[in-house]
C-alpha cells in the first residue's frame, strides 16, 4: 500500500480526488492499494467514479448492491466497507433508532423495487449467464428506466473489480472506517 506521503504527485492528486468526492478526510486502503500504479489508480477511479458515484439510481442501493455481492462472494473488506456506508444512508428508508439497512436487507422494509434491483444485479454479478430478459423485465416492471437498467448492471460489473482487487491484495478495513463518529 502506498501512503499518501510516500505518494506520488500524480498519485496524491487523485488521493485528493477521492477523499473530496468521497467526503472522507482519509485515503481509502482499496486505492492505496494501487498507489504504485498511477494509470491504473486514475482508471479505476474513473469507473469508480462514475459508476457508483453518478448517475440516476440511489447511492443506498448502489452501496446495498455492492454489499450483497461481496457478502455472498466473501469478500470481508468490500462487504464491511459497503455495509458501513450502506448503514450511514439508513435513515432513508426507517427514522427507527438503530435501524441498519443492511440488517434488513430482504424484508419488506426495503422498497420492492430496490430487493428486486439487488436481486437482479447479484445475480447478474455471481451468475452472469443465468440473466435472462425475465430478469430485465421484472426491473422494468418495478419502475427502472433503461438508464437505470444500464446503471444496476454496471454495479454488477463495478463489485467484480472492486472484489477482485481487494481479494487480490488482502487489504484491511481501513481502521478510519470503525471510528464511532463515521
């Protein structure tokens, strides 16, 4: 892993990029990771970027699909840090006191439209070929546009490279991400 310190210029400055459009105050350990690639860091982060980041479809349930893939992969840092800003964004679907998205994740408390969108993007992720227009057609029948469409299957594609790197790597969960205050 490469620190900030020991970064690069043009690796610290997409360090800065992502802690900015992150909001976080820290360097996440899945780029510091690719730190001594500034070609790969940049791209990675674009897809990143406009992938998750941007776009039509809730953040909630781009973190929630990102979650649930990398929980049934087993991949822990992809699932904790996911789950973590999955369950900061809560408060979207219940006002209940301790309430975590995550820990509801196929009840009823969530919309349909977001256990149908999760369901549809995990398998597109874990199965790939078992897609069918079944599949597309329930996402449409829920309320997804084709952009959103478009979107919940480049979740898919986007969790299989953020899974794969973290697995690769080994990385850690970032210890900033375990502070009460986050």
């Amino acid at each position: 892993m490469v620190h900030y310190d020991d970064a690069s210029p043009e690796v610290q400055a997409i360090y800065n990029e992502t802690m900015q459009s992150l909001q976080l105050p820290f360097v996440l350990n899945w780029f510091k990771c690719q730190g001594s690639n500034a070609t790969l860091l940049r791209g990675n982060w674009a897809k990143l970027r406009s992938t998750l980041l941007e776009g039509q479809v809730p953040s909630i349930l781009k973190q929630l699909i990102i979650y649930n893939v990398s929980k049934e992969r087993g991949c822990d840092y992809c699932a904790q840090a996911h789950g973590i800003f999955a369950d900061s964004m809560s408060k979207l679907i219940s006002e209940e006191a301790g309430f975590k998205v995550t820990e509801h994740i196929d009840s009823t408390v969530l919309p349909s439209s977001y256990r149908t969108a999760i369901r549809v993007a995990t398998k597109a992720a874990l199965h790939t070929a078992t897609v069918t227009e079944n599949d597309f057609e329930e996402l449409y029948q829920e309320g997804f546009s084709e952009a959103e469409v478009q979107e919940l299957m480049a979740q898919a594609d986007l969790v299989n490279m953020l899974n794969t790197i973290a697995t690769i790597t080994g990385i850690k969960l970032d210890n900033e991400l375990l502070e009460p205050e986050f």
